[in-house]
C-alpha cells in the first residue's frame, strides 16, 4: 500500500477520528474538573561545606540522600505535625512531602502538595525548619572544619495548583482520541478491504480488465417502470 493510499482512508473517513479526538478531549476536560485541585509550595536548603576541598564536597554530596530520607523520617513529620497542630499521622504527612537532592548545586528542594495552597506552605516551611535545626545541633559536636552548614535560601510562598494540569490532559486527551481515531479506521478499513464494491475493486482483485458492467433493476430504473 503507497502513502497516498493511507491519506486516501484517512480522509474517507476524518469524521471518526476526529469525533473519538474531541470525545477523549471533553472526557479529559471533564475529569479534570471533577478533581480536586492539589497545591505545591517548594523551598530550598543551602548545604554548605566548611571548607571547599574536594573530598568534603564528595561527602557531602553522598550525604544529602541520608539528608533526603532524614526530612521525611517520622521524628521530623511528629514535630512538624505538633508545631502546626494537625490532625494527621506521620505517615500522611510524609506522603504529602517530596525532597529531591540537587547535588551540582549543593541544593536540598522540599516540595508539599495539599489541598490548601497556604497549609501546603506551612507544611514545608515548618518541615525545613525542624531539619535546619536539627543539623545544626548535630553540628556542635563536630569539628569546625568537618562541619556542613545547612540553611534555608528563601521562605516558602503559598503553594501553587500542581494537579490536575488542564491544558496537559487535555492535549494528551486530543493525541490519545486521535491514536485511538486512527486505528478504528485501519481496523474498518482491512475489515472491509474483501468487499468489492466496484469494477475498480474488482480490477484490483483478480488483476484482469473488466470489459462491461450488467446493470441491476435498481441502477436502471427505466427498465424498471417498463415491467
């Protein structure tokens, strides 16, 4: 089969593909309204070595994942729920959290998702707070130059809609109506491909030239008033 003959099916039949695009794009538009929207508030901790030699950034680097899992530990999620006075347990409250080490940059990122944009903020400022604190007590019993600086860049700002992205599931609702689009009309297209409609089909079928056409009573109507 030639590529014109793929545009040739495709265009006999654009109104399917184009009514499962715009079913699966409403149906995305739908879901995503019928979600509750989901807050993300992110701060970031400096993680700053005492000395710059090479070694102590390469220790630093391998601790900020102990650092990671420290900031979702249970002790860290119990003093953050009894600061804020939460009715959550500590399991929730982890689930609400993300840090993901940034280790060119010497950077912890501490996200909070929740459905209220300032408690998503309150959640990790406090959470960040309770670290920083944590470290630095830890840190009095170092040696000054093995000591790692830990501190909070900026205060955290009231989160932003993170779930559901409309223009996202919509487009990825349009791309997937278009696949599924597609495929029902080669599926449609192969199922009917032994059905021969025309002296053309019959022509490409047997690959032998058709001479003359015996009309049917319902294609000569004439003929069919004189009976």
């Amino acid at each position: 089969m030639q590529l014109r003959d793929y545009f040739r099916i495709i265009g006999k039949r654009f109104w399917i593909i184009l009514l499962v695009c715009v079913i699966a794009a409403s149906s995305a538009f739908v879901i995503s309204k019928l979600q509750t929207p989901e807050y993300r508030s992110t701060i970031y901790l400096n993680v700053m070595p005492a000395r710059l030699d090479w070694g102590l950034q390469q220790t630093i680097k391998a601790l900020m994942r102990n650092y990671a899992g420290a900031i979702t530990s249970r002790d860290t999620a119990l003093e953050t729920i009894d600061r804020l006075q939460l009715d959550i347990t500590p399991e929730q409250m982890a689930e609400k959290l993300t840090v993901s080490p940034i280790e060119s940059d010497f950077l912890l990122q501490i996200d909070a998702d929740d459905y209220d944009p300032l408690l998503a903020r309150d959640i990790v400022q406090t959470t960040a707070e309770v670290f920083v604190e944590d470290i630095n007590v830890y840190m009095l019993d170092q040696d000054k130059a093995d000591r790692v600086e830990i501190s909070i860049r900026d205060y955290a700002l009231p989160g932003t809609l993170h779930k559901p992205k409309l223009k996202i599931n919509l487009l990825a609702g349009a791309v997937l109506g278009a696949l599924v689009g597609l495929i029902i009309v080669f599926v449609m297209e192969w199922l009917e491909s032994d059905i021969i409609r025309s002296s053309a089909d019959m022509e490409e079928h047997t690959q032998i030239a058709v001479l003359g056409v015996i009309p049917s009573a319902a294609t000569n109507p004439s003929r069919h008033r004189r009976r």
